[in-house]
C-alpha cells in the first residue's frame, strides 16, 4: 500500500537527469574500450581510434553535463572532487579529470600508449559508475550484488552497438564477426536479468519495486536481448550488414531502458525492516533467569 507510512517512498531526487548519466556513461565508456578492442582485433585503423575516442568524450560529457542540471547549488559541484577516499562519485571525477587529456593529446598526436591508455580510464569510469548505483544502500533496488556486473556488461553491450553504428557511418564493410561478441553480450545481460528478476524478493527489493521490474522485463528481453540475438543471428546465417546495425539499435535502446527504469522508476527506497524478531523465552540469557525465578 503506497500510502501505508512503512512502506518506502519512490525517491525523486535521481530523475531522468541520473539516469542520461549513466546512459551516456556507460554508452560512451563503453565505446572506447570495444573501440581500442576492435583494433586490436583489426576491425578498426588505428587512424580512427581518436575520432572514436573523441565521439566518447562527447557522449560522456552529455552525461556529467545532466548531473551538473540535477545540483541544487551549481557552485558546489566542486565539492564532488572531496573524498577520493570514500566517494565512487568522486573517483569516477578524477578518471574523467586524467581521460580528457589524454584524449585530446591523443588526436592531436596519436600515439599507441595514449590508445591504450584512454581505453584502460574509460574501463576504469564505467567500473566508478557500476558502483555508484551500488553503494546507494537506501534503494533496495540499486544495492543488489548484481548490480555492477549489470552495469558493466550493459555498458560493454551499449559501446558494441555504438561502435557497429560508428562503423556504419565511417565505411561501409562492417566485419560480420562482430555478431559473435553481439551475440554473447545478449545472452550475458539476459542471464544478468534474470537472476537480478528472480532474487529480487531475496535480495530485500520491496514489492512495488519488484512489481516496476517485472512490468518492464518483457519490454527489455524483447528489444534489448532477442532483438540483438536475432540479428546477431541473421549476420550468421546470411551476413547481412543491415541485420548488425539492427542488432547494434536493439543493444543501446535496451541498456536505456532498463538503466531509466530502475533509476527512475523501481527506486523506492528501504522502508521499515525488522530483518531479526525477538522472541519471548528464547536465548541462553532467559533461560538462566527463568531457572534462578525457580520457573
């Protein structure tokens, strides 16, 4: 009952804000350590690795640029630069501060260390971002142990997509055997799903959050895992380009919506929990007493 006072309120201070933020964060970070993969792989010259880079950097910055929105007092958003020690918050900051360097240097003169080096930060922001979400203890939906490794393979999916749309635009062969890793990241966030669905109510989630999961859990294995998995499949059976950009539009489309859903809408926070119940006469203690009262 929404309206019982023992029940947790839905939070309203992280809105769609928050969750761009970790749409364009994951998307973007995402992006540049498949990129620097791809490379390694031959898919993508090293030529256009900074380009790439650059378009991530951009991504990123609508990201910060929409939690810069949601502070209360813009002038004190330095204060996010104050506890490297504690705040994931602010160690995702200081990622930021040494990637964005790196990645100007780097387009003006590229340099293979400078690759790979961008790629090991923008790995290093989407591991902060994965547990910012999960050390928001008061939201039982966020604070689930699943919750970076959802992140994480999320943002991995989300760049594998944006890179095949990259590929799309920058040349028109687009290596068929990016279907396999689409394929595989499918089948990851759908079993990350699942197992963050079916544990909900052991992990603590409260009814109404649970009731949010499962109204939009249809909606996401559908565009976001049998979409990608179908062209993924398509690229297999007939090596069909149009199928992998399908399957690319399928994999951010869904990271977006399950990232808006639990931060926006299944967010409601603990509530009133007795996770221990005392009982009358139980205990070594109670006993003692109850044969010292001769009972």
């Amino acid at each position: 009952d929404p309206a019982n006072p023992l029940v947790g309120k839905l939070q309203r201070r992280w809105d769609a804000r928050a969750a761009a933020n970790f749409i364009c964060g994951g998307l973007s970070a995402g992006l540049a350590v498949v990129a620097y993969l791809g490379h390694l792989a031959g898919a993508i010259p090293a030529g256009r690795l900074p380009a790439i880079y650059v378009a991530a950097c951009a991504i990123m910055a609508v990201g910060l640029f929409c939690v810069f929105l949601e502070i209360g007092r813009k002038l004190r958003f330095i204060y996010a630069l104050r506890r490297p020690q504690s705040s994931w918050m602010t160690r995702e900051v200081y990622v930021v501060a040494a990637m964005y360097p790196m990645i100007a240097v780097n387009f003006w003169r590229p340099r293979p260390a400078l690759d790979a080096s961008i790629a090991l930060a923008a790995l290093a922001f989407l591991y902060c971002q994965a547990r910012i979400l999960h050390a928001a203890k008061g939201i039982p939906a966020w604070r689930v142990p699943q919750m970076p490794a959802m992140l994480i393979a999320t943002g991995l999916f989300e760049g594998l997509g944006a890179l095949v749309l990259t590929l799309a635009v920058l040349q028109s062969a687009i290596p068929t055997w990016l279907g396999w890793p689409i394929a595989a990241l499918a089948g990851i966030n759908a079993a990350l799903w699942h197992v963050y669905r079916t544990r909900a109510k052991a992990a603590g989630i409260p009814p109404l959050a649970r009731a949010e999961i499962a109204r939009v859990t249809p909606w996401l294995h559908a565009l976001g895992h049998g979409l990608p998995a179908a062209g993924a499949t398509a690229v297999f059976a007939a090596a069909s380009p149009p199928a992998l950009v399908t399957a690319a539009i399928g994999a951010i489309a869904g990271g977006a919506l399950w990232k808006y859903w639990v931060i926006v809408h299944a967010s409601y926070q603990q509530g009133f929990a007795l996770p221990k119940l005392p009982r009358r006469g139980s205990g070594r203690r109670s006993a003692w007493a109850g044969a010292r009262m001769g009972a």
